[in-house]
C-alpha cells in the first residue's frame, strides 16, 4: 500500500507540475527559441492565446493573414515576402532576446477562432501586443493596429512603426538578401547597350555630325518653345473651345490665354515663315537660270507676305487694340 501511495503522490505532483501555468519568462524563451530556427513563428488558436496572453513582459508582434488561393487575398500574398524579411532581420539581430520582441504568423487556416473571436471580416491584420509588466509596461493591454488602408507595406515601414512603440531597446535593421538577378539583368542590359553603341558607332556618327541635322532640331525646338509648347503643359490648356455660337473657336484671346491647337498653328506658320526666308537666302541665289530665279523670288516673297499677314490678324484676335494689319488678312 505504501508504494502505490507514493506513486499516487508522484502523479499529482507531475501534473500538477505540467498543468501550471507558464511564466511570462518561459513564454518568452519558448517562442524566442521557435523564431531562432524559423521566424515568424506560425500560430494555431492556442499557441495565439499563450502567447498573447497576460501578464507578458514582452511584446508580441502577430500577423493575422489568410495566404491560401481560395480566399484571394492578393494583399497577404504581397506583404508575406516582406513580414518574413522583417521578423527574420530582427531574430537574427537580437539572437540573445535584449529587445524582448517576438513576432508570429496566425493564418486563418490554423486560427478560425482566432480570427472569429477578434470580429475580423478582412485579412492582413498586423497586431503589437505591448507588455502588461515589467519596466517596458503598457497601460492598456490592448493591442495596436497598423493601418494597410495604403496597400501593401515595405518591411521598412513595418520596422520604423514597431520601433515607435518599443523606446528604450535595442532594434535591429532589416537586412535584405542581396539582389544577384538585379546585378545580372543590369550587367546584361548595360553590355547590351555597349555593344550596340560599338557596331552602330560608324553609322551614326556622320548623322550626329550632320549641321542639316542640328539644324533641323534646332529650328523645330526654337518653334515649339516659341509658339507657346511649355505654357500648355505648365497650364494644361484645352486643346480647342466652343465660340458660344455652335463652332469651334482655335484662337483664345488675352495673351495670357491659350488653345493647344492655337500652338500648333502658331509653330506652323512660324515654320513657313522660316522656311520661306531661309529659300530666299540660300536656295534662291543658287538658281542658275535667271527667269526661274525671277519666280522664285516672287513666289517666296508672296508666301512671306500673305504669312506674315495671317499672322498679323492672329496678333489682333489675340489683343483686339493691335494697331498693324496687312491685305488679305485685314
């Protein structure tokens, strides 16, 4: 009888050992010790509770997520990478547990309950249960939200957002992998680049050379400017109006207003006018035969005048009190 009474004794004594409730220390170093092999430590319901549960003199960090394809939570998918990033940067950061955090993952999968009990209708949901005792101890125990109204997270906006709500502890920075794809594609691309300036070097080096060729690109950047290309941009002007009469008017009036399509006009006539003196003083002496050169310069002359005519009638739309006007544009 002796021996089954001290087996008796031993056996309450044994659970009532493993029925008592865990420190807030033994939680901490349960969990810690999980996230040094694999942070984020994954949650089920229990696991949720013991770990959130009070009196905690740490902080606990929980991910409530749902990354399973048949609830289609593209945000979960897309923040995942960097929750893992974030929780393993800082595992391995602070190996010893000076900063007293650590950080798990409950998937909806594992935590039906969970996500139940807590009225939650939408996934992620980022938690930081700040601790109940201790010298870093919050007031209140209930936990903070952070905000994904802005769509997914970098790792470092989660980090500098912890790091608020944990003053006087150490936080170790996030460490990302380093980027070789990046490096490669980059290295490809720029090789690529050089090769092709090497073979097409010879070809376009004459066009580069070219006067006619910066002359062009000269002429057309000094008519775009001129004519009034980057007050519409600065503006953002309407390409053509109503004239309050059923048409369409082309022309805005005040100097200090503008259509896009009275641009292109402006740059067009600018441009005839430009091309029109440049043949008078270069193309025309050039003309060996001496009738043709006559009518030449009649017809040049003719388009300068009737130009510069339309565009003296443009100035007077533009500032009804212009004074100058030439025929047929009166």
């Amino acid at each position: 009888m002796r021996w089954l009474q001290g087996l008796l004794s031993v056996s309450l004594l044994s659970v009532g050992a493993f029925g008592a409730k865990k420190s807030t220390e033994e939680r901490f170093k349960e969990y810690h010790t999980k996230a040094l092999s694999s942070a984020p430590v994954k949650l089920n319901d229990a696991t949720y509770k013991d770990l959130t549960g009070v009196p905690r003199d740490y902080t606990g960090v929980v991910l409530l997520t749902a990354l399973e394809s048949r609830f289609g939570c593209e945000l979960c998918r897309q923040f995942q990478p960097e929750w893992e990033l974030l929780s393993r940067s800082w595992t391995k950061g602070d190996k010893k547990g000076e900063s007293r955090v650590v950080y798990g993952t409950l998937d909806f999968s594992d935590g039906r309950d969970t996500f139940v009990a807590l009225g939650l209708q939408t996934a992620p949901v980022l938690l930081l249960f700040q601790p109940t005792v201790g010298p870093h101890a919050s007031p209140s125990a209930e936990p903070l939200r952070y905000d994904f109204t802005n769509g997914p997270q970098s790792a470092e906006q989660v980090h500098d957002w912890i790091v608020r709500h944990t003053p006087d502890r150490p936080h170790p920075a996030i460490k990302r992998p380093f980027n070789w794809m990046k490096w490669i594609i980059g290295f490809t691309i720029l090789s690529g680049l050089v090769s092709l300036i090497y073979v097409a070097w010879p070809y376009v080096l004459p066009v580069l050379q070219n006067r006619n060729v910066w002359a062009a690109v000269s002429l057309i950047s000094i008519l775009l400017f001129t004519s009034g290309h980057m007050f519409n941009h600065i503006r953002k002007v309407p390409y053509i109006a109503g004239d309050g009469k059923g048409g369409i008017s082309y022309f805005a009036g005040g100097f200090q207003n503008q259509y896009g399509m009275e641009t292109q006009i402006v740059a067009a006539m600018y441009g005839v006018l430009s091309f029109a003196a440049i043949s008078l003083a270069v193309k025309v002496p050039r003309i060996a035969d001496a009738k043709s050169q006559q009518m030449m310069v009649i017809l040049w002359s003719a388009v300068l005048f009737l130009m510069y005519s339309f565009l003296l009638s443009v100035f007077r739309i533009k500032n009804s009190g212009y004074p100058f006007s030439l025929p047929p544009f009166m």
